[in-house]
C-alpha cells in the first residue's frame, strides 16, 4: 500500500461534522453537563448497544436543534460505557440513559431492581423509568440484540421526549 494514499475527506461524514459542531472535541465540559448514554464495556454491547446510543445521542441533539436550546440550556448527550459511569460518583448522579442487557451492562444490573417498568414485554425487552421520582434514568434491554434494539425503539417512539422535560424540571 502506497504510503501516499490520501486520507478520507471529513466532508464525506456528515454524522461526524454534526457530532463535531455540537460537541467540539476541545469544549470544557464539567459531568454537572453531561448527560449520560450508558454501554456495556463489552465487544457484544460494542456491537449491538452502541449504534443505538450514538442513534439516541443524535436524536436528542436533534430535539435540541429543533427546540432552539443552546450548548449551554440543557445537558450534552455522551456515550459512555459502564466501567466510566459507575466509577464516577458525579456522573452517577447525573440523569442518563442505560442500554444492555444486565450480563453486559453492569450499569443495566445496577438500575434493574431500582427503577419502575414503564414497559414490558414478556420474553422479549422492557423499558425502566420514573418520570416523577428523583432518579431521572431510564434502563432499557432486550433478550439479545433485537430485543435490546426494540426496546431503545420504543423508549425513543413513547418515552424519550416525556423523559427529557422532566429531566429539564429539575
């Protein structure tokens, strides 16, 4: 392979140069910011979680967007695995989604008994939350994949922008 071969455009991306323009990669951040996507530290939950809370991520900057709120109005979207978030008290505190099943997401196993079903399916996904107690996480995952996928689907469909205002009530 030459060793000339020049690199890809960034142009060619436009879900990075959105990323970048909404999150500089230089910008102070404080976790008192952040909002956070919490994944499994496992190539499973890298595979199948992940995608769905970069998904989420943008979604929520898009309701941002459309909701004309500044940087500096509401929390920033950040994927983060479970090993970071639970080892940050901080960070704990703060609102946040976690997606995975409890075997690869120990943040999963953390919520499960904490926090009240919205929604179930039996044998298949559930969605875990409380609008109007003081922890404003929601949990969701699935039996495999497909299940962990429905489950984030229907969060985002029924619970996302309900979940959002009253994260922004606090």
């Amino acid at each position: 392979m030459p060793v000339d071969d020049p690199a890809p455009d960034p142009v060619d991306d436009p879900i990075f140069i959105n990323a970048r323009l909404e999150t500089p990669p230089e910008v102070e951040l404080a976790d008192s910011m952040l909002l956070p996507i919490v994944v499994g530290a496992h190539l499973r939950a890298e595979l199948a979680d992940r995608p769905l809370a970069d998904r989420l991520a943008r979604r929520i900057r898009a309701i941002r967007r459309r909701d004309d709120l500044s940087r500096e109005e509401g929390l920033l979207p950040v994927v983060v695995t479970d090993i970071w978030y639970l080892n940050t008290p901080d960070l704990m505190l703060q609102p946040a989604v976690v997606i995975g099943e409890p075997a690869l997401n120990a943040a999963t196993a953390h919520w499960a008994n904490r926090l009240p079903k919205a929604f179930v399916v039996d044998g298949s996904h559930q969605v875990l939350l409380d609008l109007e107690g003081p922890d404003r996480v929601a949990c969701m995952w699935g039996l495999g994949p497909s299940g962990t996928e429905a489950a984030a689907d229907r969060f985002e469909a029924r619970y996302l922008e309900p979940w959002l205002e009253s994260v922004a009530a606090l």
